[in-house]
C-alpha cells in the first residue's frame, strides 16, 4: 500500500504544470534576475590597487614592521595586491598628492606616523585602518619584548585566533552570494506548495480522491510519509537543476565542500515539504488559503535572512536573534554563510541540526492533526 500510494503520488505531481513551474522554472528565472542585477553592481565596485606614497626616510628604514607589511601588500607578484607603493621624499609626495596621482602618503616620525590625503573616501579610509592595525600590532609586540617573551610565542599569540575567516580571494568573495543563499532557501521552503498540494488532495474536506482516502484502512503516518517521500523526490530534482544552472551557467562559485552544501539543500528541502504538510493540516482553510499562507511565510522568512536587503539578516541578529533562530529561511542561508566564511563546521552543524528539529516537529505536528480529524459525515 505504501509503494502504491506513493508511486501514485509521484505521478500527480509529476503531471502538474503549474507544481512543475514554481519548482523547477521560478527559481531559475529568479537566479538570472538575481544574476543581471547583482552582476554589474559588483564590477562597478570591484575594488581597484591603491596608489599610495611613503616618505622614505630613516625613521622608516627602522620600521621593521611597516616595511615588510607594505612590502607584501604591493607585491606585484602577490595576486591580490593591495597598493601601489611610490618610495620618495616629501617634496615629490605633496605633488602627487596635489596633481591627485596618489590617494595619500605617509610621514614616519620618531614617535609618531602621519597620514596626508586630500579627502576622505574608501580608499583613504583603508589606508588608515592598515595603518593602525599595524600599529596595534606593533603595540602589542613591544609590550610582550619588554615582559621578555619569547619572539615565537609573540608570533603566535598574535596568529592564533579560536575562529578563523577563511582566506578567500577577489576571485570569489561576494556580498551578494546572501541573494543566492536565500534563493537556496526560497526555493527549499517553496517545495512545501508540492508537500501541501498532495496533502489537500488526500484530506477528506478538500478533495472527493481524500474522502476515500480519509475511510481507507492504510495506516495515515504511511499514507503522510509516501506523500513526504514522493514531494522530496521532485523537490530534490528541482534543487539539483537549480544548483547545476547557477554552477555551470551564472558561474556561481558557492566555495564550499560539495557533500556539506548536498546536506544542507537536503534538509532545506524537507525543513520546506514538512512545513507545507503541517499548514495543510493544522489549518482549517480552503486550499487557496493554505498557499497564500505558506507563500507569506516563506516570503517573510527569506525577506529576515536578507533576501531583499543584505543587512536585514544582520539587523535581526543583532536585535531579535530569536525570529532567526526559529526561521527555517534562515536556518539555510546561515549554514551556507558559515561554510563560505568560517573554517569550523560549528556554526554549519547548529543549523544541521535546527533544520532536522524543525522538520522532525512539523511531521509529528501533522500526524498528530490527521489522526484527530474526524467528520460528522463524508
């Protein structure tokens, strides 16, 4: 019976156009929008190689530290090069500054290191930042040599960090991959329109094919599971042709281990098909109702994990981390953001985890409200 109810199933979903539509066309459609938008933005803001002076004096030569950090960072052999360092006198400095050939340049004094541009913009503004970060760290490296520390142990007191931002390279590193993550989860949540398609159609008050379903003697946690498995394959196939277009044609590079990204989509996709079952059931509404509300609250979902704006994920985090923490949309996008910047899996595995809950509460919640349905007559 259960073979039956769920070969049956995979065929109704299989013949509707319009299931087939919001599963397998939407999303990709929704990607090359995503695509055409985001695209330009990013090489209009592609950050470019910051001309910089430095006054080349002896207070300079005894910077250790500074030389050997600029050194690196304008490095032509270094790929992601962040300056463009001209070593000069003060004389020469001012006029490139003036003639706007250089974003600023720096004066080494005994005590005291100055910084001279023209205006304040994001150039100016990184400049100052590596300045005092190396100065920090130049800091924190003097206090240690006077407490006679080791130079080895100094080195690694400031390496050492409990979690590391992974090393990712121009090539790759993208603000707008939180749109592409979303619409991962979007298109994981919508697979609950299938789940709740089926579900309607076997329920006794929605459709003539359920009352007989509903005086049936197959056992309804088997008839709930055939209809979940059934939804999960097509659900799992749309996902696959998502994954592949923006692979191999929007050449999206998602930067993560291939069986951490399959896991999470797979437990998306069944945190979406429960939650579709639970509103068909637990909700005592026509089905136009029942779609409108799973469509809301999927929309809702992405719009808090930062779908329509990057920083609104940010902004609940920070304010309300509970609405995130309980939001399936962005129990998905968190986990592909945690392998994309972190180099440990806690963060993955939390969300892992949440998803699995999440699903696990939505199917009892809907076992439980199919075996209290009853009907005065059917």
């Amino acid at each position: 019976m259960f073979s039956h109810n769920f070969k049956y199933t995979l065929k109704i979903l299989l013949k509707n156009k319009i299931l087939l539509f919001w599963t397998f066309a939407f999303p990709i459609l929704l990607g090359t929008f995503f695509h055409m938008a985001f695209s330009n933005i990013e090489n209009s803001e592609k950050l470019k190689i910051i001309k910089i002076a430095i006054i080349n004096n002896e207070n300079y030569q005894k910077e250790e530290l500074f030389k050997n950090t600029f050194t690196h960072l304008s490095d032509k052999k270094n790929k992601d090069r962040l300056f463009s360092v001209t070593y000069t006198n003060i004389e020469k400095a001012k006029k490139l500054l003036e003639e706007k050939k250089i974003t600023g340049y720096l004066i080494f004094e005994k005590e005291n290191i100055k910084i001279k541009v023209n205006e304040n913009g994001i150039n100016e503004t990184i400049l100052k930042n590596i300045v005092d970060e190396i100065n920090c760290n130049q800091d924190i490296i003097k206090t240690l040599l006077n407490k006679n520390i080791h130079y080895q142990k100094i080195q690694n007191i400031i390496t050492q960090n409990e979690v590391k931002l992974n090393n990712i390279t121009s090539k790759n590193l993208s603000y707008t991959m939180i749109e592409y993550y979303t619409l991962i989860a979007m298109t994981c949540l919508y697979g609950g329109i299938l789940s709740m398609f089926i579900t309607n159609y076997k329920l006794a008050n929605t459709s003539s094919v359920g009352k007989r379903t509903s005086i049936s003697p197959i056992h309804k946690l088997k008839m709930l599971l055939a209809s979940l498995l059934a939804s999960y394959i097509v659900q799992i196939i749309g996902i696959a042709i998502l994954f592949m277009y923006t692979i191999f044609v929007l050449k999206v590079n998602y930067s993560s281990p291939i069986p951490y990204i399959i896991l999470l989509a797979l437990l998306g996709s069944l945190a979406g098909l429960s939650l579709g079952i639970s509103i068909a059931t637990l909700i005592k509404k026509d089905e136009n109702t029942k779609t409108g509300i799973l469509i809301s609250i999927t929309m809702l979902g992405c719009f808090l994990s930062g779908m329509m704006g990057i920083t609104m994920k940010y902004i609940i985090d920070k304010n309300i981390p509970i609405l995130n923490k309980i939001n399936p949309a962005n129990m998905i996008t968190d986990g592909f953001y945690s392998l994309y910047y972190y180099d440990t899996l806690n963060r993955y595995v939390l969300n892992i985890v949440s998803l699995l809950l999440f699903s696990i509460c939505m199917i009892l919640l809907s076992y439980k409200g199919l075996r209290r349905q009853k009907y005065d007559s059917i």
